[in-house]
C-alpha cells in the first residue's frame, strides 16, 4: 500500500534517492537563505526596523541547508547537481514568485511596496514548508538519523509562517490590504501550479532511481494531479487567510544554531 511514510522510506533506504532528496533541499534552502539576506541589506529605511527579522528569516534558510548536507555527509554521500526542473525556488523566481534576483542583486534599496510582495509570497511559500515540514515530523519525528533535524526544520518553519501573518496584518492595517489579497491570490494559484510539476519531476527521478514499475508510477502522477485539482479548485484558499498567530514576534530573536549537524 503507497503512503506518504513508505514513499520517503523507500527514497530514505536508498542512498541515490536520499542525496538527491537531500541535495535538492539543501539547494532550496541555501537559495532561500541568499535572498532573504539581500532582501535584509536593501530594506527601505521607512522599514529598518524588519531588516533584524528578514536576517533571521535568511540564516534560518541557511541553517537548514548546512544541516540537510551533513545528513549526506553523514552516510558519506556528496551532494549531486539540482535537475532544473526540480529546481522548486528557482522556478518560483522564473514564474515571478519573490522578488527577481537582478533587483536584488543591485544596491538599490527596495521600496515598501517590494516588502510587502515579499512577505505576500514567503507567507505562500511558508504555507507549503510549514505543511511539508510537519508530515516529515509526523512520521519521522523518532527517526535515529532525521528525527532531531526534522524537528528542529519544522519548528523554524511554523515561526516563518506565523511572521509573514503578523506583519502582513500590521501592513493591511496600515492600508496595503487590497495589494496583500491581490498579491497572495496570484502567489497561491502560480505556487500549486509549479509545486504540482516539481512533485511530478521529483517523482519522475525517483522513479528511474529505485526502478518503480510504470504502475506504481502512474499512481502517484495521478495523485499529485488529483491534489492539484483539489487545490486549484479550494484548497489555495487557506494560503490566502491571515490570522495573527498565537506566537507573536517569533523570528524577534538570533537563529538558533545547529552544532550538531554542521
């Protein structure tokens, strides 16, 4: 029976299927750290006061990335080159989700309104790791070699998400909440959209990686179809809601290391 625990303990028992799993969160998140941190240089100065917490948004990507190479290093396994079309983040900036590189490569500083975009998409974004973070934790929690890194990934995850509610509720107030609501419905329809056909690549090399019979793989393409069209039809709706989150100023702090695994 195919579940989501048998799937990743299948491309976990694998060292091929691992690294590239491994080496394809790394990148994400090292790409994730790079961004937020030029984000942070280049806050307006009417905004100064979020730099501190984009920073530690950055090195809270950066962090998970260290720590998703030292699992490879770990089993003894270097990282392999990201396929393209597995490329989740970069794909995302290709299809304008987050602000472009060549604007945050520049030394222009960003005007309020690029923040808020930012944090319109990083609460998109930050939905989809929360979720993804949190089924890894409900499976893997206990695992003697991902449990403590899993549990540490999702709890850094969950404080992204509540962030990007809290200060996108001090924007609306402040009047920028019909570009929020603008901004977060097309971030959420482009997001499900790319995450459905990174799913269907990543599964693709899986699926030549441990030699799954076209049957088997037939059956997770259609399940990935078929939470698409969940998800185009309601399910990008709880992308879009904001609620201020029970924990507040949760990246008001310096990243928590992790000596452990780097």
């Amino acid at each position: 029976m195919l579940s989501a625990k048998s799937l990743f303990q299948e491309i976990l028992d694998n060292d091929e299927s691992y690294r590239l799993f491994c080496s394809i969160a790394a990148s994400g998140e090292s790409q994730g750290g790079w961004e937020n941190t030029r984000i942070a240089a280049l806050v307006p100065a009417s905004e100064r006061e979020l730099a501190p917490k984009i920073t530690r948004h950055g090195a809270d990507e950066d962090k998970h990335g260290r720590i998703f190479n030292a699992l490879m290093k770990k089993r003894g396994l270097e990282a392999v080159p990201v396929p393209p079309e597995t490329d989740y983040t970069m794909l995302l900036e290709k299809h304008g989700i987050g602000l472009a590189h060549e604007k945050l490569k520049s030394d222009e500083p960003l005007t309020v309104q690029d923040i808020v975009t930012y944090l319109a998409h990083s609460r998109v974004t930050e939905q989809r790791a929360s979720e993804q973070m949190d089924l890894l934790r409900k499976h893997f929690a206990d695992h003697p070699d991902l449990g403590r890194a899993v549990r540490m990934i999702s709890h850094d995850e969950d404080d992204h998400l509540a962030y990007c509610h809290e200060e996108l509720l001090r924007f609306a107030a402040a009047g920028h909440g019909r570009a929020i609501q603008r901004t977060l419905r097309e971030s959420a329809l482009a997001e499900i959209r790319i995450y459905r056909d990174v799913s269907l690549a990543v599964m693709s090399h899986m699926g030549r990686i441990l030699g799954w019979p076209r049957t088997k793989s037939a059956v997770l393409a259609a399940g990935i179809h078929a939470v698409y069209a969940y998800e185009r039809v309601a399910g990008w709706r709880r992308m879009v809601s904001l609620t201020m989150p029970e924990r507040r100023n949760a990246l008001g702090g310096p990243a928590t290391s992790a000596p452990e695994f780097a």
